[in-house]
C-alpha cells in the first residue's frame, strides 16, 4: 500500500534501559519525539517538500537539551561544542553537510542552506559559519547557549577516565549514542533524510562521526528509500550504512526490512557496531531497525497522531498527555 506521505524520527540509540530512566524523563522524551514528529508531520500535510519536513522535525530536538543536537550537545575535551549536520534530497540527489559549527543555534539549517543556496556539498569549521554569517544572515549563537550543568558533569566524569564517550549519559552505565534524524516522503513521492549531532563527549582534534558523511549516516533517493543513522559513528562511517542499505535495495531488490536488517545486524554488529536506522520506502512504509537495548523513535499514524517508543522491547504507542 503507498501511503500520500510518511515522517519518522529517532534521537538517538544505545543502552537504553527503563532502570535507568525515572518515570518524569522518560514521559519528557516521549512528548519531545512527540513534538518533533508532529511538526513534520504539519509541513507534509500542507502539502511542504520532504526536506522541509526533515529540517523542521530535526529542529525541535536541536532546540531540546534532552538530546544530543544544539542546545543539548556534548562538549568536547576542550569544553565547547562542535556540531555537525547533513541534509539530503532524494529528488535530485542533492546533499549539503555542515562539520565542526560552534556558533550556530540550528546545524540542520544552515546545512539545508549549503544544499540550496552554495554550490558545495559540505563546508567545515570556520568556512561554514562564515557563509552562515554573511550569506545567510544567520545570528551569532555564544557558546554559552549550548553549555548545561548535565553536559559539563558528563565531561568531567569522561576525563577521570581518559576516554571518550560514545554516550550522553551515565557512561559507562548508560552508552546512548547522541544523533537526532528524521526521514519523509512528501505528497509528490520525494524522499528526504536529515541528521544532526553534538559528537562525542571529550572528543578532540577536530573529531568528524558519521552524521555529516553522505552516505554513512544520511541518504535520500527518490523512489529508493530515506535513511537516517545513529550509533558508533566510526563503524557507520566504516560500513557505509545508510548507503549499503539504499543499495541492497536498488540493485539487490531486497525490501526496505530486510536491507535495514541485514545491515543493522551485519558487519557494522560483528565489528561492534551498536545503533539503529530509520528509514522510508518509495511508497511511503517506515522501518525501524536497532540491535540494542533502544532508540528513542517516533512516526505518526493515518489519524494524524504521534506514535513512540523508545526501548526496544515495546511497539510504538500513543503518547500520554
């Protein structure tokens, strides 16, 4: 069955367990993917493109300090923030992708900006936010918009032990690997796929994960399939995820569940890989697919109404007011 159009989201995969969470937070992540979702989900139904659906979504979790994304991003070793992001259109294969920004509020913007008003697919660091400055009119966002007690104390817990977290929480109790995504089809059957993230708690030396990398964490191709990846950026990257399963499905002819499946569960698990994909099919079916303890995930049904779930042991259900 083709669906007139489909949104999907998740923020973020890992070990995610219930002892861990208290009930007040758990209900505060449900409503946000609520949100985020049905923000999406507003664009569509007026009739908006797939991409602006995706930014839209991925933005409600960047303005959210519960995920980690703009203001909720971890800080680096140095105690700043770095952020990446990267936007893609299926219609055209059009793609822009933004790398190491510290200044700016929402990186899933100006990386939809790098598509549609440079002639460039990624820009990095200082060149980034220097054409957000002066060629888009983007604010000035001071470090301290992002910075939150919850972040700084995940810092230093992290330098006690010399390593880096590939986590946003209680590490090494809780590893939840810190990427926000979103996935659409539009009206018109254009596929897009949107993911942003604050990195790894204390990484250094200008440390760059999957999310802006086209076709390791972030892909669209119209009638193929939307994907969007969180989890061990390095081992994303590595086994080129979201475009392994756009090809197992474009030129192996497998379905959107199994290709998510067998990639999820494939090299990227036997080399240690831990996370999840969303994913979108030509006609509109969403995926979800993990190989942890959970993912904070959400889609909407055909009433219009959020539906989440965030372990993995649980089906996608409706939000409690």
């Amino acid at each position: 069955m083709s669906h007139s159009f489909s949104i999907a989201i998740h923020g973020g995969a890992g070990t995610i367990v219930r002892s861990l969470m208290t009930p007040e937070l758990e209900q505060d992540y449900r409503q946000a993917l609520a949100q985020s979702v049905l923000a999406a989900h507003a664009v569509l139904v007026a009739g908006g493109h797939a991409v602006d659906a995706t930014v839209a979504a991925v933005t409600v979790m960047e303005d959210s300090p519960l995920f980690n994304a703009g203001k909720g991003s971890v800080l680096t070793h140095d105690e700043t923030v770095e952020m990446d992001a990267c936007v893609m259109d299926g219609q055209d294969l059009d793609a822009g992708a933004v790398t190491l920004i510290r200044h700016i509020k929402n990186p899933v913007q100006l990386a939809c900006d790098v598509m549609r008003k440079s002639p460039h697919a990624m820009l990095a660091s200082e060149g980034a936010e220097t054409f957000a400055f002066k060629e888009c009119g983007y604010e000035y966002t001071e470090q301290d918009y992002f910075f939150t007690d919850r972040r700084y104390k995940e810092l230093r817990a992290m330098k006690k032990t010399g390593g880096i977290a590939l986590s946003e929480a209680r590490y090494p109790d809780e590893k939840k690997h810190g990427t926000v995504g979103a996935v659409a089809r539009d009206k018109n059957g254009n596929l897009a796929a949107a993911t942003s993230t604050g990195g790894l708690t204390n990484k250094r030396w200008g440390r760059v994960g999957d999310t802006p990398i086209v076709g390791g964490g972030n892909y669209a191709r119209n009638g193929n399939v939307a994907v969007s990846a969180t989890g061990m950026g390095e081992l994303l990257m590595r086994c080129t995820v979201a475009g392994d399963i756009a090809g197992r499905m474009q030129y192996g002819n497998a379905s959107i569940e199994q290709a998510c499946r067998e990639v999820i569960h494939g090299d990227f698990l036997d080399l240690g890989g831990e996370g999840g994909v969303i994913a979108i099919d030509a006609n509109g079916k969403v995926n979800f697919e993990l190989n942890c303890a959970g993912m904070y995930r959400a889609t909407v049904d055909e009433s219009g109404n959020a539906l989440v779930a965030i372990f993995a042991d649980e089906d996608l259900s409706l939000v409690s007011e």
